[in-house]
C-alpha cells in the first residue's frame, strides 16, 4: 500500500523487492495475484491494480 504515490508503484515495489520469493519458499508454485493499493490524502480516495504473477 502507498500513500500519495500510485497504486502501480505499490506493484513495483512488490517485484523489485521479491516478495513473491516468500510465497515460492513456502511451496507455492502457481499464479500469485499482485494487489496494488494507493490512498490519496487529498481526495481521500483509495485506487487498486491487480496483476497476475507467476
């Protein structure tokens, strides 16, 4: 989740600081859903991107 940035930059922090590697490690080798999540404190609104990963 982010604050005033971009729900896509949110999803970019996930892949470039390997998060997906924790699940893997657990067993999972399947498709993992990338959820990207931004709150903007100006228009208190909430935007979401989700990606599929494999």
């Amino acid at each position: 989740m982010k604050w005033d940035k971009s729900a896509e930059k949110a999803i970019t922090q996930i892949k470039e600081k390997n998060y997906t590697q924790l699940v893997k490690k657990l067993g999972y080798d399947g498709e993992v859903l990338l959820v990207g999540i931004n709150y903007s404190t100006k228009t208190k609104k909430h935007s979401c991107v989700i990606k599929n990963f494999r």
